[in-house]
C-alpha cells in the first residue's frame, strides 16, 4: 500500500491541476475540430492520453530532478527523494506510461501517429532544459500545447490555421503560468543553479507574465474570429482577463503561497474557454 501511495505521488496522480491544465485546451481543440460535439472514441482516448502522458512527465521530471529537488523546499518529499522509489522503479513507470500511450495512439489515424512522437520528444526532454536554457517553461509549453494539433489530426485529417492561433495560445498561457509556478521554487533554484523564465524575467516577472497572459487572449480572440463563435466564448475570454488581473493583484508581494495558488486557479482559464466553446456550439 506505502508503494501504491509512493507511485500515485511520483505520477502526481493525487494533485489532478495539472491534468487540468493539460485537458482543457486538448478539449477545446477537440470541440473545435470538430465544429461541436467530437466522435465519443476520440474523446477518450485524448483525455487518457492526457492522464497517461501529464504522469508520464512527472515521473521523467522526477527522475531528472531527483539529485536536486532534496534541495527545494517544495520538492524534498518527493518519492525519489525520500527513498519511497528508487531510480529503476521510477524509469520503469516510465516506459510503462510510454506503452500504454503509444497503444492508445494506434486507435487514431497514422497522421495522428506520426504527430504522436513529437509529443513524446518534448515530454521528455522538457526537464533537462532547465539545466541549460532559462527557457525551459518554453519547451513544457510545446509540450502541453502539441495536443492540439494532433486533436485536429485525428479529426480532420490535415491543421487547419486556427489550430495554430489555439497552440500559440496556449503555448503563452504556460509560460505565463509556469513562470508564477517557478517564482515559488525561484530562491531555491538560484543557490542550486536551476533555470527558469522566473529567474531570467527578474523584477519584470509579474509585468511579463500579464504580457503573455494577454497576448494568449489574443490568440484566442482570433481563433474564436477564424470559428465564428458565439459571444459567450467572448464573455468568457473576458472573465478570464478579470482572472488574470485578479491574480496580479494577489502576487503583488510575490509570497510563495499567492504565486502557487494563482498557478493552480490558472486551470479555471482554460475551464472557462472550454464552456466558451461548448456554448457556441449548442
């Protein structure tokens, strides 16, 4: 059972706003693919690929944290940390989650397949990055965003424009999130030598991230434009701006606690636009 429970935290199976974070804009892709509701078939197989691919990440970024997260006051009770896993078992769940992915893959067209290798790419060398480039936030952002031009994939067979305004977007929406999520771990980082787009952006951290924050509406605003959507999904472009500024205000002092927690409220964002897109559809 205490190896059960070691396995569910090292996949982070237990803190789901993660999975959120990469489900939501899978599913507004879907939707818009797909001009309303998708083929019921496609709708499982992304949102489980999803879970199997967001643990899949988490177990490689433990790995290749696993000599610094000791270190970090976030981080020091991880399982590879706290010896609940060892480095095998950990690569192990990885291939795991690997197999288990590629076999959902080969339910969706060969297009689809191709596609499917770029995302195990940047899933995987995502987590090094932050040894060699301040931009690492950069690489999870292609990573967490490279569902949306597979969803169009296995949908209509070619990506259209609009895929692309839908993956710049979210591409900026996780730097910005992830860069309140670094500015939590940023003094640990510093004296370890960990990069991230928290420490390059300095003093300038809260003003960039609100920089990305709008240029993802942008995207988005376009991308609603190329759909002809309905004006709920703008409304809820717009609530989510009201969200955006909200968290400016709550990081103001940049206190770890604020910084976390306008991390994790980011998922209502990507909630928000998905309802959008449902609405405009109905």
């Amino acid at each position: 059972m205490n190896q059960l429970n070691a396995y569910i935290r090292l996949t982070r199976l237990d803190k789901p706003v993660g999975t959120y974070l990469l489900l939501w804009p899978t599913l507004w892709a879907l939707i818009a693919a797909a001009q309303g509701i998708p083929d019921w078939s496609l709708l499982v197989i992304f949102s489980l690929g999803v879970i199997v691919m967001r643990s899949a990440g988490c177990v490689i970024n433990d790995y290749a944290d696993r000599k610094v997260d000791g270190h970090v006051k976030r981080t020091n009770s991880r399982p590879l940390v706290d010896g609940s896993l060892n480095e095998k078992q950990a690569l192990a769940a990885f291939f795991v989650l690997l197999l288990v992915a590629l076999v959902l893959v080969l339910f969706l067209n060969y297009q689809t397949i191709l596609l499917s290798f770029v995302a195990v790419f940047l899933a995987t060398l995502y987590p090094f990055m932050k040894r060699y480039t301040h931009f690492p936030q950069v690489f999870l952002g292609a990573a967490f965003s490279w569902a949306i031009p597979m969803a169009f994939m296995a949908t209509l067979e070619t990506i259209p424009a609009v895929a692309w305004w839908l993956f710049s977007a979210n591409l900026l929406w996780t730097v910005a999130y992830d860069t309140l999520y670094a500015m939590v771990d940023r003094d640990d980082d510093l004296k370890i030598g960990v990069k991230s787009t928290a420490i390059l952006f300095g003093r300038f951290d809260k003003l960039i991230v609100f920089i990305l924050q709008l240029l993802m509406l942008a995207c988005c605003f376009q991308a609603g434009i190329m759909l002809s959507l309905q004006p709920v999904y703008f409304m809820t472009l717009g609530l989510s701006l009201g969200l955006f500024i909200a968290h400016q205000v709550s990081i103001k002092s940049r206190e770890r606690d604020a910084c976390f927690a306008a991390f994790k409220q980011n998922h209502y964002v990507g909630l928000l636009i998905l309802f959008g897109l449902v609405v405009s559809y109905i």
